[in-house]
C-alpha cells in the first residue's frame, strides 16, 4: 500500500515538473502540442473570459476624461470619413500604377473585398511572453492568418492575426512586433495628405519608434500617424497606428528626425476587436458565425 502510494506520488510530482517546464518553453518548442489546445480552449475559454474582464476591472486602462457619448460618436464618424478619404487617395494612386503595369503587360491583383468580424479578446496566450491576443473568432468566421487584421475603436489598428483555429486566432499586437521587423507609416498632415513615410518598430514599451522621412516638413506631435505598408494586408491600409508623442535629432545623424508614436487606445487591454477579414461576398459577421446582411 505504502509503495502504491509512493508510485502515486511520484508520477504527480513527475507530470507536475513535465506540466511546469512546458509553461515556461517558448511557444515554438511547443508546436507540437497544439492539436491538443483546441479541446482545452473549449474548456477554459469562458474562464479565462471572465478572468480578463475582472483583472481590466481592478487594474484599468489609465484614461483621460470620456467625452459626452453624442461628441463620441462624431468623433468616431470623423476617424472613419477621414480614412475613407485617405483610402480614396491612395486608390487613385494605385489605380494610376496599375494603368501604369497595363500598359507594360504586368498582370495586377483584383481589389479586395474585406468583411468585419466583431469579437470579444477572451485573454492572452499561455505564454504571456508572445504577447498575443486570444481573440473569439476563427475559421468557422471566415479568419484567416496573417491577412486578418484587428482593429478597435473605429479605426485605430491593434495587430494581424497571426494564429487561427477553429472557433479562435491569435492577434500580435502592432506594439509587441520583434524589434526587427520594421513598420511602415505615413505622417498626415494639411500639404500632404497621403503623409510623410516613418519607418516604425515596437520597442517594448507600448510605443513605436524610428526615422522619420528625410525631407519631412510641418510633422508635430500630436499628429496621426496612419499605416502605409505594402507588406500588411489591404485590409489595415491607412488605419491609425497612435500619435506623435514624441520628435528628436537622431543622435548620429542630427538632419534626420526620431519620431516616438504612441497608440491612441491601449490595445493590450481591449475587452473587444473587430477583425477585417477578405470575405467573397459583402455584410458582417457576428463571432457565433452568423452572417449579417449589410446595409
């Protein structure tokens, strides 16, 4: 009885030591775990939902002042016409390069057609380390990796999907991309409208940092800083990356100028997203699944 006992006890504290070394490797030692994930999430997903609510509940986004909901909502409204304004420009222009690659026989892609997805963050990931966002939202809805993005608050960009499952994905916040991947952004002020280019990276502390362009004129802080990337999907062109904060000489190049942007909202605590996914056909999709006819 007593060496059943002592076997017992062993295999726990064995499976207990098995159970902490997998918690603390990095997620890509752990890929091949993941098939068992799906089952677990179903589990603990409404748990960790709740969790995430109470933790933004007793430790809450640092705010100013909320406006009266009436200037909120045209706030709101001012954000997404401006975009669609900047849209429309940087449509002409691509619309001038692809007369341009016609006229050379270069074959040009169709334009794409983007669905929103609305969807509760049900918390991070079992390695707080990756920063990411689990998002309620995945296939079943239409999501798809790294073409996905996420966005809050109207217009204001919170990250790319870049995980997907069956019912959730994962979403990579634009301020906890790996310091060697660059961001490109465009500055937008009254005598450009398209904006001056930025080359931004997260650098860990909730803000993006890098040069900005070389014969930039009339950038204050303050202003909005919007992505301008051809590397990020369609569906995130000219969304709000934050405000300047922040413009100093680089120190070994005094003629060229730092800039520091810091995201409007605080998109590692958002409690909601909507996911700009391509989608065939028009309308949005609610995060059960069910499709929306738009108007």
């Amino acid at each position: 009885m007593h060496r059943r006992h002592s076997q017992h006890s062993r295999a726990l504290l064995l499976a207990a030591l098995a159970l902490t070394l997998l918690a603390l490797a990095p997620s890509r030692l752990t890929g091949w775990i993941r098939p068992l994930q799906d089952p677990a999430i179903v589990l603990v997903a409404p748990v960790s939902h709740s969790a995430a609510a109470v933790a933004r509940l007793l430790r809450p986004a640092v705010k100013g002042p909320a406006p009266p909901a009436k200037l909120r909502e045209i706030l709101l409204e001012r954000d997404r016409l401006q975009r669609r304004y900047l849209v429309a420009l940087q449509r002409i222009e691509d619309l001038e390069q692809r007369v341009e690659s016609l006229q050379r026989g270069v074959p040009v892609e169709p334009e794409l057609d983007v669905t929103p997805v609305v969807a509760p963050v049900m918390g991070g990931s079992s390695d707080p380390r990756d920063g990411v966002l689990m998002v309620r939202a995945g296939l079943a809805q239409g999501i798809q990796p790294r073409v996905s993005v996420a966005v809050a608050a109207g217009e204001h960009l919170v990250g790319r999907v870049v995980d997907v499952r069956s019912r959730h994905c994962y979403v990579l916040p634009i301020t906890r991309l790996p310091q060697e991947e660059w961001i490109q952004g465009a500055v937008i002020t009254d005598d450009k409208p398209l904006g001056w280019l930025c080359q931004l990276r997260a650098v860990g502390d909730g803000t993006l940092r890098g040069d900005l362009e070389a014969d930039a004129v009339g950038v204050a802080p303050g202003q909005l800083v919007r992505l301008k990337d051809p590397s990020w999907p369609q569906a995130a062109q000219m969304l709000t990356l934050g405000r300047i904060v922040q413009l100093t000489p680089k120190p070994d190049a005094p003629l060229r100028t730092q800039i520091v942007v810091r995201p409007v909202v605080d998109i590692e605590r958002v409690s909601e997203v909507i996911l700009r996914t391509p989608a065939p056909q028009g309308g949005s999709i609610a995060a059960d699944g069910a499709a929306e006819d738009g108007p």
